[in-house]
C-alpha cells in the first residue's frame, strides 16, 4: 500500500481539497405543456406525475 514519505504542507492540501466544487444539479422544464416545472432529466415530475408525455404517479 502505498503510504507518503513526507507529511503534506498546509498549502498543498489545501489547494488539493480547492478542486472539491459543489456544483448545481441540472433542471430541465418538464414536458408537460400546463406545467413546464423544473425537475431532474430522467424522472417523473413531482408537481404533477407525468414522464414522457403519459401520466406515471399521481401527484401530492
């Protein structure tokens, strides 16, 4: 297992964890034409339960 010789500097590590971004999730409008809510690609829109243009779940 590989184990480091020197103990890393502050500034290494930290500019290290600096590549560490959180970054926004990705919305899309949903398909359906009187709702066009913002929702996760690939998933049945919450508001009101329809993928794809066919209704999946109803809505809470």
């Amino acid at each position: 297992m590989a184990v480091p010789k020197r103990r890393m500097s502050r500034s290494n590590t930290r500019s290290r964890r600096a590549q560490w971004k959180a970054t926004a999730p990705t919305l899309v409008a949903c398909s359906n034409r009187a709702c066009k809510e913002l929702k996760p690609p690939h998933v049945a829109c919450p508001t009101c339960g329809t993928y794809d243009g066919r209704q999946v779940v109803t809505p809470a």
